[in-house]
C-alpha cells in the first residue's frame, strides 16, 4: 500500500482536491472551467490568424511601386532605388490627379491565328 501511495502521490492529490472542491462549487463550476479552457484553445489560434493577417495588411500596405521605372521598395526610402525618381510625389500626383476615367485601361481584342 506505501508503494502505491508514493506511486500515485500526484493522482491522490489532484483526487482529494476533487473530492474537496466538488461539494463547495458543485459539478457546474467544472463544467464551465472545462468549457471556458477548450473556448481559449479554439479561439487562441483563431486570434492568432487575425493578427497575421493585420500583420500582412499592414506590411503590404507600406509596398511602394515606382511608376518611372517599375521597381518594388518598403515605403523605407523616399527616393526609389532603381532610378532614383521621388517615390512621395509620384504617388500622391498619380493618386490625385487622375480622373477614373482616365485609370481604366482600354482593351482591343485581337484575333490569333
């Protein structure tokens, strides 16, 4: 029997923590403890998903594409790298002072043969 209880020492703790706790909160304070820990490990990862896609959202945010040269920089420099054109003036002028209609892009369909 003293093999057993030195053994088991853990499981005969967490037993009579049971045991004890049980008839003071009832069976409905374990119930909603367990729900609550499995709610927190669904919505963890769920959390976690949506602070990567801020994450992405702001970083794709900060892409700048230089409209001279055609070259991809972070939005780190003011100047782009490629050719050296001002990044600041050619976005905000292209933003700015283009009508929609002048944004669109006009297609014509050609036949391959």
């Amino acid at each position: 029997m003293n093999y057993f209880l030195k053994a088991n020492k853990n499981l005969l703790t967490y037993s009579l923590i049971i045991f004890i706790l049980i008839p003071i909160f009832g069976f409905n304070f374990f119930i909603s403890l367990l729900g609550n820990i499995l709610i927190l490990l669904f919505l963890i990862p769920l959390l976690l998903l949506v602070l990567v896609f801020m994450g992405f959202n702001s970083y794709k945010s900060k892409i700048n594409t230089c409209s001279n040269c055609g070259a991809i920089s972070l939005g780190l420099s003011e100047n782009c790298m490629n050719c050296g054109a001002d990044l600041e003036n050619i976005n905000k002028k292209n933003q700015l002072d283009k009508k929609p209609s002048e944004s669109t892009i006009d297609v014509k369909a050609e036949e391959i043969k």
